[in-house]
C-alpha cells in the first residue's frame, strides 16, 4: 500500500492519564473528584431546603455562607480519599465500594463535629448535615454506578501496538494488563525479524513483523505505538514512524510510556542516551532554597506539635529495654556525604552489630514497642532535628547505610545520583512501594526514586507528603 495514501481515522489520543506535578493522575479519578465535591455541595443545599422549606434560606446560604459549603467539602473529600475512594484498584468490588461510602460518610460528620468543637464559627448545623449525608451517599451511589456501566468509562480508550519485543515491552504489557482501568488494549507486537508470527510472548501476541507498522495500523485501528526494540541499527523503520507521527499518531518509547504509567523509571535495557534526551533532572537555585526554606519552617513545627509524642514513646523504649531509647547510624547523604541519622531505636540493644542486614518480616530483633513505633512510623520522628540541620528534607531518597550504597552501586545502574537531592524523611518510593528487603526489592524501590529526581518539583513533594500522612494512618508498608 502507497505510504501517500493512507489515512488515520477515528483515533482517541491521550484520553486516560493527565499529567499533574511530574506525574500522571487517570481522567477519572479528576472526573469522580470534581463531580463528587459537586454532590457535596448539591446535598448541601437541597438538605437546607428540605429542612427550612423556604428559598430565601437556601439563598443566604448560597451567597452568604458559602465558605462554610467549601470546608465542609474539603473534610469530607479529605475522608474520600484516605478510605482508598479515588484508588481505582481499590474499588472494583461493589461491596468495598459501598462499604467505604458510608464509611467515609461517617468519618466526615465525625470529622466535621470535632472542628466544629475547635471552630464554632464556620460551623453548619447539625441537622443540616444529618440530611445531607443520606443524600450525600445516594448521590454517589448512583453516579458511581452510573459511571461503571458506562462503557465510555470502561472500554479500552486506546489501542496500543508494540514495534518489537524487547523485554521492556513485555514488562510494560504485563504492567498495562494488570491495570484495567488505565483503559490500555494491548493489540500485539510487531516481531524484529518478521518471521515469528507464531512464536509465543504473552497475550495478546506477534501480528507481524516491523516492515508492516503502517498496514496493521490501519487495520487494527491502532491508537498508539510503543517502540521496543532491543537492537534498533537497521531495524526501526523510520520512514513509517515519520509519516504516523507526521498524521498525529502517537509514538513513544517503551521506558517513557512505563514511567507515564507506573511512576517509576524502568532500568531494564535502559540506554544513557534516554535519560540525557528526556526532560526533567533540572535542578533550579530557586526550587532547591524554596524546599530548604519549607523544610526549616514544617520541620520546626512538627517538633514543637509532636514533642509530647515523641516524651511517651522515649518513656515507652526506656520501660521496656532501657537505654539507649535514640539509635544513631551513619548514613549516606547530598554529594555522597555521610551523617549521623537519628531514630527511635525499635530493635534489641546490639542488634545493629556486625555486617548490616535488610529488616525482614517478623524481624525477631524488633522489640514489641518497636513494632508498634515502626507500623506509625514513630521511630522516624527524630529525624526532624537532621532536617533542621540541613542534612536531610522532608521529601526525597531514603537515606542508605554506606555499606548497602557500596553493594547497590556494583548492582544498580545510576544509583548513585540519588545522592545528588538530600535524602528524605519520607519519599516517592515510600509511598508507592512496599519496604525493600532485597536487592531486586531495592532495585524497584530505586526506580522511584530516579523518577522522583527526574521531576523534582514543589506540587510533588506536597503530594508525597499527603500520600504518606494516608501510608501512616494505615500503618501501610512498614516492617
């Protein structure tokens, strides 16, 4: 078929993830939170009618108490989100979704009784609230069925090709196939060699071979093609990519597409000439004095507010296993610089002896306090004073002894530039994995945080910090 004369037609470019702050939030999760702080709000003033049976009411309290509408919104969409309500993963399941509704309902009114106790000034009456959360629950109820039989929210948006079969490829199909809700329909691959249409890969497989991108993207109506390729001198075909790219179609690179969708960079066949060509790792004087700034000024009032906290919990060490109740251990920090890191000290004295190890689930050298401290994140409570010192951030790596920094440096390709941020008190690979207790485990947990340098930025670190104040209320993570 002459290149001259094909055409794409009814194609949907770009309609699952929206980029926000460095990373990519799904068109959903925006859709549900803007149209649930609307239910907030309509529950609101139809509870006020309801109960006063007079427009004038609602009237006033449209124009003239607005304010009081915006907190009440806020807490309830705060209690929506810490019970998982916007983790689509997490509600695919109607009786979890239900169940975590009137949960979060409840939270709210809780929530809202005890500010209201603090505050009496932007306080809603009671009876109000009463009425609008039933009207509340039965507004997202149904919108959120609404929503689940809508095929338009979920069908596959795009179609997706993969140009080769390298092991990038296979990873991100694997990752796009256990995600339905990304939207993603992965077609098939197109073979380097051409000639292996029948060999086994993973479903959905081979198409055909590379010479045929433009033929199978017509036919197959595709949306987007992945380039995968392990070898890619006098494989790729350039003049087919120019001519879709050239008619809109959206061409990516495998390690681009699997950072847009899993928040991580993938190190697998990773190629140096990636990471210089993309965008990000750009370190501005004035972002990096603004985060310091914020690290003295938060890091100065969470001393001041969990100072009480942190008396109990020295008390409680101290009561079970003596002194010492602080554990001191060197760490690496910005530049590779070493520093004493300050903890709760949740093991057995002299535990710490000898070649540092990994802490494992059910670790017996953790004390009874120390599990506890450990699930809330307590123990990490002392490292605000190496914050105020300059020698950590609130945000960024965490920071490794330099024995595991030497073993992980021989392991991991580029793992030393998590040295080149300070580390930090909590981080992105906090939040979205689980504690690294192996090398593999630590070589995840790194590509979060190669991808948290790469777009290192103000709305990101505010977000880590949400996201973890969500991880220690759970007691997420922790071993």
């Amino acid at each position: 078929m002459a290149t001259s004369e094909f055409k794409l037609i009814h194609r949907t470019y770009g309609q699952t993830l929206v980029r926000i702050g460095g990373h990519y939030i799904h068109r959903k999760t925006l859709l549900l939170v803007a149209s649930e702080s609307l239910f907030i709000m309509t529950a609101l003033v139809l509870a006020i009618g309801l109960r006063a049976f007079d427009l004038s009411a609602v009237h006033y309290y449209i124009t003239q108490q607005w304010p009081r509408f915006i907190c009440v919104t806020a807490v309830c969409q705060l209690a929506f989100y810490y019970n998982d309500l916007y983790d689509l993963r997490a509600i695919r399941k109607r009786s979890f979704l239900f169940a975590r509704i009137l949960k979060s309902t409840g939270v709210s009114f809780l929530s809202l009784t005890v500010l209201y106790y603090v505050l009496p000034s932007i306080r809603v009456e009671r009876g109000i609230l009463i009425l609008a959360a039933p009207i509340l629950v039965a507004l997202m109820i149904g919108w959120r069925l609404t929503m689940e039989m809508h095929k338009g929210f979920s069908r596959p948006v795009e179609r997706v090709l993969f140009l080769g079969t390298g092991a990038q490829g296979i990873g991100l199909t694997r990752e796009m196939m256990r995600a339905p809700e990304l939207q993603y329909k992965v077609v098939g691959f197109l073979d380097e060699g051409g000639e292996a249409c029948a060999k086994p890969l993973v479903s959905p497989g081979i198409l055909g071979g590379v010479s045929q991108l433009e033929e199978i993207v017509e036919t197959e109506q595709i949306d987007r093609v992945v380039i995968s390729l392990g070898e890619r001198r006098g494989v790729m075909p350039i003049q087919q990519l120019a001519e879709l790219k050239l008619q809109g179609l959206p061409i990516e690179d495998a390690h681009s597409a699997y950072e847009r969708i899993t928040g991580r960079i993938m190190l697998e066949q990773l190629q140096p000439s990636w990471l210089i060509l993309s965008d990000g790792f750009y370190k501005s004087r004035l972002l990096l004095s603004v985060k310091r700034a914020v690290d003295i000024m938060v890091s100065t009032v969470l001393i001041l507010i969990s100072l009480p906290v942190m008396l109990l919990t020295a008390l409680a060490i101290f009561l079970e296993s003596g002194t010492p109740v602080l554990f001191k251990q060197e760490r690496i920090g910005l530049g590779g610089r070493t520093f004493q890191m300050f903890k709760f000290r949740s093991m057995r004295q002299g535990s710490e002896q000898g070649t540092p190890k990994w802490t494992a689930n059910g670790d017996p050298r953790i004390t009874r306090v120390g599990g506890f401290i450990r699930k809330f994140r307590l123990d990490e409570l002392p490292q605000l004073f190496n914050i105020l010192r300059g020698e950590m951030s609130l945000v960024g790596p965490r920071p490794e002894v330099p024995y595991f920094c030497e073993l992980l440096e021989r392991e991991i390709p580029f793992f030393n530039q998590r040295h080149s941020v300070r580390p930090g008190l909590t981080g992105w690979a906090q939040v979205k994995y689980q504690y690294g207790a192996s090398l593999e485990e630590a070589k995840i947990k790194f590509e979060f945080d190669l991808f948290y340098i790469k777009h290192l930025s103000l709305l990101l670190d505010f977000s880590i910090i949400f996201e973890t104040v969500k991880v220690v209320l759970l007691g997420r993570g922790a071993k």
